[in-house]
C-alpha cells in the first residue's frame, strides 16, 4: 500500500532500521558559494517517518513574518536550544560559532525537500524573467542577469 506516494510496511515487519538513520555526524561538503551542507533525513532515508521542528548549535536562526510586517524574528541558539520555525515562512540557520554546528530538524511533512532562495529564484529552469526579477527587487536588468549567471 502507498501512502503520500510512498510504500507503506505492514506494521508486523517494520523494524529499528526503518524508524533510525546513522550519519549526522558525518561532516558535509560546505565548500560551496553558501558554506553550507544539508544532509537530508526525509522518508527517503527513514521509512517509518510515513505518515508520521528543533535545532541545536551555536546557531542564528530567524524567520520572516507575511507582508505586510514583513517583521524578522531571530536568536542566537546554545547547544540544547530549540527554535520552532512556522510552517510556510521563510527562515534562515547561520553558524556564528567558530566550530562546526549541528542541527536537527523536524518537519511536519514525510518528505518536504528544500528551496534555497537564491537557487529558486536566480537558479530556475528556465530563468525568471529579467524584467520580472529586476522589478520585484527594483534593480536593473543587468544586475539580475548578473545573479542569475552564478546559478
């Protein structure tokens, strides 16, 4: 049986290994124009996640209330902190610490991906349009194109 569009286990055979994933503490690639990893543990990774947030680190971390406020809500997490980022909003992680962070995150979807701004909006197949781009961040053409050109 298919739930979500993935296969679902008859509960007498599921097993530690479908609700477990090893490797957080494997460090990611960061060497990228974002100085970010992200290691995904979606359903892909942890069948039991099918059907079924928190954040750890020296982190800021802050999401962005809807138009009109548009009002930034951020904080400086500790090792043991915990941040809840509303469904729907856009929200960032950054380390401010000197050392490697660690995060976990809960999402309230068995396989939810991600949309880096700058990738979705500067890297789509095909291109946004200039004119488009250039007048929702009111700049010129030639600056979008510019942007658009490292993605």
């Amino acid at each position: 049986v298919k739930l979500n569009g993935f296969a679902c286990k008859n509960p007498a055979w599921v097993q530690a290994n479908d609700f477990s994933f090893s490797g957080l503490h494997n460090p990611g690639n960061t060497g990228n124009p974002f100085g970010s990893a992200i290691t995904p543990v979606t359903v892909a990774q942890i069948p039991g996640l099918n059907t079924l947030g928190i954040s750890m680190g020296s982190l800021e971390v802050g999401f962005v209330t809807s138009n009109p406020d548009n009002r930034l809500i951020s904080k400086t997490l500790q090792k043991g902190d915990v941040f809840v980022f509303p469904v729907g909003l856009l929200h960032f992680q950054r380390n401010v610490g000197h050392m490697n962070a660690v995060t976990i995150s809960a999402l309230s979807s068995q396989n939810p991906g991600v949309s880096t701004i700058a990738n979705v909006i500067f890297g789509s197949k095909p291109d946004i349009s200039t004119n488009i781009l250039a007048k929702a961040f009111q700049v010129d053409k030639n600056i979008v194109q510019q942007i658009q050109r490292k993605f």
